[in-house]
C-alpha cells in the first residue's frame, strides 16, 4: 500500500471514531438526563435515544462497507499490478508527468 492509501485509510478511521465519541457523549447525556423529571424530557429522552442506536447502527454497517470495498479495491488493484507489471509502470509514470507539470504551474 502506498503512503497515500494508508493516510486515506487514517483519515477515514479518523471520522469513523471521533463519530463514536460523539455517540459516546450522546449516550452520556441521555444517562445524566434520566435524573431530571417531565413527560417532555422523558419523550425527547427517548427520540434521542432512538437517534443514537439508529446512527450506531447505520455507522456499524457503514464501517464494515467502507472496509469492505477498500479491501476489494486494493486486491484488484495488486493483482492487476502483478499481471500488468510494464503497464502499471507506464501508467504511474504518466500519472507522475502529469501531476508534474499541474505541481510546477
């Protein structure tokens, strides 16, 4: 894996945990909201409470796509590296002139 594909790969994993503090804090809210008294809090209680499974749960699922589809992604593109040495030297060479030139404008 190249250095950019691993930064990409933090970055991504980056956001997936500062999005489980936020549930995290979240759920610690609804905990020390269980203190105060009022049907209206008990009712905003629970919509919160529904939001923050439903987001952990499209979360997990997105995790596991996101991790998924990378992992396919890098296995294409290794074997195809492997089959198509020459090729893959030429196309990293031209993709390398190219970001040369836009770099020097």
């Amino acid at each position: 894996m190249t250095q950019t594909t691993v930064q990409l790969a933090l970055g991504k994993q980056k956001i997936i945990e500062d999005i489980k503090v936020l549930l995290n804090d979240s759920e610690e809210l609804l905990r020390l909201s269980a203190t105060l008294p009022g049907e209206g809090v008990e009712a905003l209680r629970s919509r919160l409470r529904d939001h923050v499974d439903s987001a952990r749960g499209a979360l997990e699922d997105a995790q596991a796509s996101a991790q998924t589809r990378y992992r396919a992604g890098v296995d294409c593109t290794e074997k195809y590296v492997k089959e198509n040495p020459w090729q893959s030297l030429g196309i990293a060479a031209g993709v390398g002139f190219l970001l040369g030139l836009i770099v020097s404008r």
